[in-house]
C-alpha cells in the first residue's frame, strides 16, 4: 500500500557568495555529486555566474556559484565583481562561506557588509573544516557570526562530505512552495561551449603559476560530434595577453599545451560520454583583461 504525501513541492534560488577560495564550486560539486563547476587554488578562478541545478522528490535547488568577491586591480576584477553582487538580488537564501582554515578578516567583513543589504534568508557556512581541530573552528565560527545576522550557521568540508546534505537540507527549509524552474534532467544553464572552454581554463590554472593564469581566456572556436564515431571534435583558442605567455603555455616543443590538452580531454569525456579529439592553439590579445568589450565577449562576468 503506497502513502501518499501532501508535502508541497519547494523550489528556490541560492547564491554562494564569499571570498576568493572558499569553497564555493567545491561546494557545489559536492552537492552535485559530480564534477560542474571547476575548482583550483587560484583566485578568479570562477568568472562566470553559474547556476546548477538540483531536483530531487519535493524540491528544485538553483545554485548560483559566484566569482570571489575582492578588491579589483583591472576591469577583470571589476566585471567579476559586478556579476556576484548582481546574484545576490532576487535570490530566495544566501549562502556567505567563509574558509575556516584562514582567520576572519576585512576581505570577510566586507562581503557580510553587501550581504546586510539583500533581503534574502542567510546561512553562515564555515567551509573547510577538515583542515582545522575543534578549538580553531570554536575561534573561526565565534568572529564569522559576529559579522551579521544569520537564519542558520553550518559547518561543512566538500572534500570528505561532511554536513554537505545537512546544508541542502537547511538551504531546502528555507525555500518558497513554488513551480520547478527548470526541467528534472537539466544540471546547469550554461552552454555546454562554455563548460568546455572552463574545463580547460582549469588546467591551465593548475599547471601555471604566478600571473600566467590571470591573463588566460579561452574560447570554443567549433564543436563538432561524430555520431557514427561516437566522437566530439572541439577546436579552442587559449588567449593569453604577451608573447611571452604564450611561450610559456606552449612549452618547450608545445609540451606543456600537450599535456594540458591530454588532461582536459580525459575530464571532457566524462562530462561528454563520448570519445573527444581535442585541439588548442594559442593566441595573444594584448591586455585582454581592461577591456570590458573583450571580457564579455569571453563570457566573463555579467557577459556570462
């Protein structure tokens, strides 16, 4: 005999805000459980507003992952800026993380500023708490509720799943009744172009260091799929903004664009499902990131 249930159905939109490397797109691969949004020590690494959606009996959670809110050094920064701060309007909760492994400072302080003014539901989420003992996080979480008032305070690690279902849980509680915003099998609003131009952008973040990384964009030029091969074709352009970088990017004998090209096709086939035969070239745009046109172009920001 089956029970029938009178539970409303629950949808809602919830922005990850906070700074540089907090966890966010860590977070919400966590919850997807599976590889979205990518992830690397580098600031900026997000540029992109990105919704991820997650349907599940009685409700539809819409993760809108942010870039780092931060000082801006160029109009990059800017744009990037604008785009998180544009997610916190007409949102239903906001999820501020803060990096329980590193002590509450102004960066923290100014972002729970922006939040004040949004009249959306709030969570304090300390993130990380795997690299940190008892008497550190009791320390991280006594200054982080300080900066605001908050509907619920959490603690989590995205990395060992610790607490990440009681977030979606409480993200959940606080949700409307409303209508599912998008369809049951969709996972995230951006084009699948745009994926892959990220999923490589990764790579490239995670093989260089220093400013190499800032001044990457990449750009799916074609995308192509064989049927009777069962194989995606993508043609992209890494733009970097010196002809040194490019030198850099491309390596000795192009081995270093090689290898970042073996790594980034391993994780397009998983994400694709099918066999993918990925080609990169490398071009200069000189200064690429003060040009707010350019920036859009790329889809960075609010040109996302």
């Amino acid at each position: 005999m089956s029970v029938e249930t009178n539970e409303p159905f629950k949808s809602g939109f919830v922005t990850l805000v906070g700074r540089p490397n907090a966890g966010k797109s860590t977070l919400v691969n966590a919850i997807m459980g599976k590889k979205i949004a990518i992830t690397s020590n580098t600031a900026q690494t997000t540029r992109h507003r990105f919704r991820a959606v997650l349907t599940r009996e009685g409700f539809q959670l819409v993760l809108v992952d942010t870039p780092g809110l931060h000082k801006p050094h160029d109009a990059l920064g800017e744009e990037l800026n604008t785009s998180a701060l544009k997610a916190l309007e007409d949102v239903d909760v906001a999820a501020f993380l803060v990096d329980a492994s590193k002590p509450v400072g102004t960066g923290d302080e100014w972002v729970a500023a922006q939040l004040s003014r949004t009249r959306s539901k709030k969570i304090l989420v300390l993130s990380k708490i795997d690299l940190v003992d008892d008497a550190e996080l009791d320390r991280q979480r006594f200054a982080a509720v300080r900066l605001g008032s908050w509907d619920a305070v959490m603690e989590l690690s995205s990395v060992t799943g610790e607490h990440v279902q009681d977030f979606v849980d409480t993200v959940v509680s606080l949700l409307p009744e409303g209508p599912a915003w998008f369809p049951a099998d969709m996972e995230t609003d951006q084009p699948i172009e745009v994926v892959v131009a990220e999923f490589i952008r990764e790579k490239i973040l995670r093989s260089f260091r220093d400013e190499v990384p800032h001044a990457i964009g990449v750009s799916v030029e074609e995308m192509t799929y064989d049927r009777k091969k069962d194989l995606h074709r993508i043609y992209a352009v890494v733009y970097v903004e010196r002809d040194s970088q490019k030198g850099i990017i491309i390596g000795k004998g192009g081995a270093a664009i090689k290898q970042v090209g073996t790594e980034a096709r391993l994780d397009l086939e998983q994400l694709l499902g099918t066999r993918v035969f990925l080609d990169l070239s490398v071009k200069v745009k000189k200064n690429w990131r003060r040009d707010a046109n350019q920036i859009r172009r790329f889809g960075y920001g609010e040109g996302a």
